[in-house]
C-alpha cells in the first residue's frame, strides 16, 4: 500500500548497513562543529542540538528533512514556538488526513 520495502541488517554491527554508517558520519560532522565552536568536551551536553540540526536540514538525496520523513511534519524550531500559528496553519481532521495522505504520495515518488 505504502510501497515500503523492508531492509534486513545484521543485529549490533551497523557496518554492514551503509545507511547508518553515513548517518553516523554526519552526525559526528556536525557534532564536531558543535564542540569547537561551543568550546566543550561535554559531547553528551551537545548531542541534543547536533540531532535537532540534522532532523531539521534538508538533505540533498530526498529533498526533505528527516523529520518530515519519519514525523509527517516539521519540527517547530524553538524560536518558531514563540510565534503563533496562522490560522491557515491550523485544519481539521479530515483535511489533515486528505493532506497527509498527498504527502506521503509525493515524498515516496
């Protein structure tokens, strides 16, 4: 229904699925990036805002951010919580159902 096809990897040994191996290398990059300019050896303390920034960036193999692939949405960015939504920005239902389902067609094209 979906067209979601199922990739099979060997359980604690990521190396042999290739996906994760680039994930892992990006999100050291960006973890990098964050502890020189933060100054810090607290990785730990940094990690939540290196996956943010990668859950928010649009990836140049989809054309979308990870969050809108896994989520169906976009992760509303701390400084977009201050501001409301238009009332454009909030349907019903059924119209998000209808919408979701349009999505879901085009992001798997």
């Amino acid at each position: 229904m979906l067209c979601i096809h199922k990739t099979r990897t060997t359980l604690n040994h990521p190396q042999s699925n290739g996906l994760v191996e680039r994930t892992n290398r990006t999100v050291m990059t960006i973890l990098r990036a964050f502890i020189e300019r933060h100054r810090s050896v607290r990785w730990d303390e940094l990690m939540p805002q290196c996956l943010l920034a990668y859950r928010v960036a649009v990836h140049s193999s989809t054309a979308y951010t990870p969050s809108l692939l896994t989520l169906e949405h976009e992760l509303r960015l701390p400084i977009k919580v201050l501001t409301p939504l238009a009332p454009a920005e909030c349907i019903g239902s059924p119209h998000y159902v209808k919408d979701l389902a349009h999505k879901i067609a085009a992001q798997h094209q």
